[in-house]
C-alpha cells in the first residue's frame, strides 16, 4: 500500500494520519512523511507506557498489541486523546483481549495519569478534578500547582461513603480550590 | 543580550537559582500557563523571594488560534493580572496545530502557512486586543516543505498585525536541516525582533533522519555557527535570549552552553567605546 498517496508538501497534508498507526503505511517507508508521523505516533506511545508501564505487563514489552489496536480504535470512535486519554484506554481493555487481566492497581493508574494530565493542561480556572469510576469506590483527584516550587498533585481518596457511581465507565467532577468540596455536584461523564 | 533560562516546573528551581548566583542568566523565562492556579500575590512573593531578576512570559497552551473566545477570555483575564503586575520583558505564543478534528496533537504540527492566514492574523488581532500586549510568536521546526513559507508569512503577520516575532534559532535550524529553509531567508524577522530562543535538538529514530526540537541536550554546532555568523543581527537594545532545556538537566552542559552564548554576544571593544561616550555625553 505504500506510496500510494501522493507525496505530501505540507505537514497539514499529514493531519489526518498523525494519530492513526495505519496510516503510516500510506507513505514509503524512506520518505519524510514516514518519519514524520511515526514521531507522532511515539509521543502518544511514550505518553501512555512512560507514566502507566503497568501495561506493559499486558501487552508485552513493545507495547503494540496495545497502542495499535487501541489507536484504531480511538481514531474510528473519533477520541479526542486529551486528557481522558488513559481512561478510554481502561475502557478499551475491558472490551479486549485483555479484560481478564486488567487488574484495580491498574485501573487506579490509568485514572491518576488522566488526573495528572488534566492538572498540567488544563487552563481554565478550576484547581483540581475529582474522577469516579463504576467499578471502583475511591475518588482520584488531581490538583493543580499552588506554588512555582512544587508540581501538580495526585490524591486517592476512600470516602466513608462512597458517592453514587457514574452512569457510564467514568464520570468527573472539577473543583474550584484545593479541597474537596462538602457536598456531591455530581458526575459529568467524560469527555470523548 | 540579556541570556535567560526557562522555567517550566518547580522541579528546576534549584537550577534556576544556581545560575542567578553564578551571573549566568539575566532573567527567567516563565511558561507561565503552568502557574495560573497559584495565587497572584504568591506568585508574586515566591518570584521575589527566589528569582530576583526580570521575568519573561511564554505562554504554551492557550492555543489561540483555535480555542473558543469564552476560554481565551478566561485565560486572558488572568494573564492580564500577571502582566500588570510582573510586567515581562516580554510575551510570547506560539502559532501551532494542536489539535486536528477534535483530535489532540501530541506533536504539534505546522499550519499551513498559506491557506491559514486570515484565520491566524484575525486571532492574532484578538489575542493580542485580550491581552492589552504585543505578543511576540515564536516560529515552529519545520518538517516538511512548507516550512519554506514560514518566513515570508511572519514579516506578513508581523506588518499586519504589530505582533513580533519569538524567533527560536535552533527551531530555524532545524527547518534548514529538515526542508532547506535558508537561514538568510530569517535575516529580515532576526533584524526586527529583539526576542529570541535557542535549545539543543535530536535526530528521529528512524531514517530519512528529520531534526526534532527536543530542548534535552546542548546547542548543535549549526546553531552556534548561525549564532555567531548573525551576531550582530540578533544584538541590539533590549534583546533577550532564553536558552530552554526542558529534560536531561545535566547542569554542567547546561552551563557550558550559557557560557558559550555569554561568549557570542560578550561586548566587543566598539560596543563598549560607543557605551562609554553615550555615558560621557550624558555626563
């Protein structure tokens, strides 16, 4: 299938491959193109694997029998990969091959990576999210930095009672200090 | 030139500090999207108390070009405060693709430098009309060949617009290395900015090779030819270059590198003559 694309000039040519693995094929495997959206795609790899190498114990140590069928799968779903990235990971397996093995230590990272992320990117005036997960009681919450010498927080929380699960995997609440608020808001489900 | 370091995290405070003290940096540079949920005033305080010297403002993700005008607002209103209090050396942006059909971009991709124009020029205007601020946009490492419109769209935007250019050296470099972007075709934007950026940049695993802009290890020797061939191009009143190391924070490169710049622009005997006798006159 390679080369079966014109050659493209541009990078906004590449827009639409540079977060598909399938799409790389598209391009010779000697050209620009190529390269350049496998650097694309390793930056999502990294990003997964680095902060949850959890996985890696799933997949094996390349990682692709995750990353791949899961970026197909987010591409055909048009998954934004923001920061929910990690929790549509955790809903990816429990459909896969691998929902037998995924095990709440896991699970709890992948909500602490999407916390994390959510602190160091979000740039509303929010200071810190709450996630909720069906399967799970405990709140993870991250929390934006407070100070220049420190860094964004990630918390787990056991509730003496556990707040109502969300209706679909996962569900999330933002919070406007750095505590905890008294009272529930609710869950929003999660952005796609 | 005034020399800088970035500072993106906490993590690197102890760095920063250590360069203040040995005179190796003049200012920092915040990514200051990073601490908008600290409080203003102990922002301010904590500034004071650990980084006595002029700040920089570079701003990462307020993704102008494409968020909605409720976010900026938001964001605007905030940075608004900061500026007004800290009063930056200056504020940059940067024009990017973050985010394709709803899609983020973990690598931010180029615009088209053509097709996009209007879009960006319109959203420079109101970016900058939020910010009660002339923004200085830093230009991308170019990949592919577009990159060779990159020039000519920054002196277009900046004639438009009033904006300025953040003009990063290595990216350019790395346009030169990726696409063949000539590094004389910058001579006009180097001439008519005082802001500038440099960092080191590594090879992509694979080949055909392409240049990535990493900000991991120390300035390439292209870039410090480009540096020391344009000295007197990028020196001028009022001009700043931040040297941005976002990983391997291996201080003695880091240093070595600092020194290096230090060096490139060091007063030559006709600058220092030409400062003594600006003073006897105003003596």
């Amino acid at each position: 299938m390679a080369a079966s694309l014109a050659l493209p000039r541009i990078d906004a040519d590449l827009l639409d491959a540079l977060t598909v693995p399938a799409r790389q094929g598209d391009y010779p495997r000697d050209s620009r193109a190529f390269v350049r959206i496998d650097t694309s795609l390793r930056i999502y790899w990294h990003t997964l694997f680095d902060i949850c190498p959890g996985l890696l114990d799933l997949s094996g140590p390349d990682g692709l029998a995750i990353f791949r069928p899961f970026m197909a799968w987010a591409a055909a779903e048009k998954l934004s990969l923001n920061w929910t990235y990690y929790l549509w990971v955790d809903v990816w397996l429990a459909q896969s091959a691998f929902r037998d093995r995924v095990t709440p230590e896991l699970r709890l990272s992948l909500m602490g990576a999407s916390a994390a992320r959510w602190a160091t990117g979000d740039r509303s005036e929010a200071g810190g999210i709450a996630l909720g997960c069906a399967g799970l009681p405990d709140l993870v919450c991250g929390w934006k930095t407070r100070s220049i010498l420190s860094g964004r927080r990630i918390e787990q929380f056991t509730l003496e009672e556990p707040l109502p699960p969300p209706d679909g995997p996962f569900g999330f609440f933002t919070i406007a200090g750095d505590d905890l608020p008294d009272g529930f808001p609710g869950w929003t489900p999660i952005p796609r | 030139m005034r020399i800088g370091f970035n500072f993106t995290l906490g993590d690197t405070a102890p760095l920063v500090r250590r360069l203040l003290a040995a005179g190796r940096i003049d200012y920092v540079e915040l990514l200051i999207d990073n601490f908008l949920a600290v409080p203003p005033d102990d922002l301010a305080d904590e500034l004071a108390g650990h980084f006595t010297v002029p700040v920089g403002f570079h701003i990462m993700f307020s993704k102008f070009i494409e968020t909605d005008e409720a976010a900026l607002d938001s964001l605007a209103r905030r940075l608004r405060g900061l500026i007004d209090r800290l009063k930056p050396l200056y504020v940059s942006d940067h024009v990017a693709r973050f985010t394709h059909d709803g899609r983020q971009l973990y690598h931010l991709a180029e615009i088209d430098y053509a097709s996009d124009y209007d879009r960006v020029r319109r959203r420079v205007d109101g970016w900058q009309d939020r910010l009660g601020q002339r923004l200085f946009l830093e230009n991308y490492p170019s990949i592919m060949d577009g990159g060779h419109d990159a020039p000519a769209f920054y002196e277009r935007l900046v004639r438009d617009t009033g904006c300025g250019v953040l003009f990063d050296a290595s990216n350019a470099v790395c346009a030169h290395l990726n696409c063949g972007v000539p590094l004389e075709a910058w001579e006009g934007v180097i001439a008519a900015t005082p802001h500038f950026h440099t960092a080191g940049y590594n090879l992509s695993i694979l080949q055909p090779h392409l240049v990535l802009d990493t900000h991991d290890r120390a300035l390439s020797e292209a870039t410090m030819a480009f540096l020391e061939r344009c000295r007197d191009r990028f020196d001028k009143p009022g001009a700043t270059m931040t040297y941005e190391r976002d990983d391997n924070f291996d201080e003695d490169d880091i240093v070595a590198d600092l020194d290096r710049l230090r060096a490139v622009f060091a007063p030559r005997i006709q600058d220092r003559d030409h400062g003594r006798i600006a003073c006897l006159a105003q003596n």
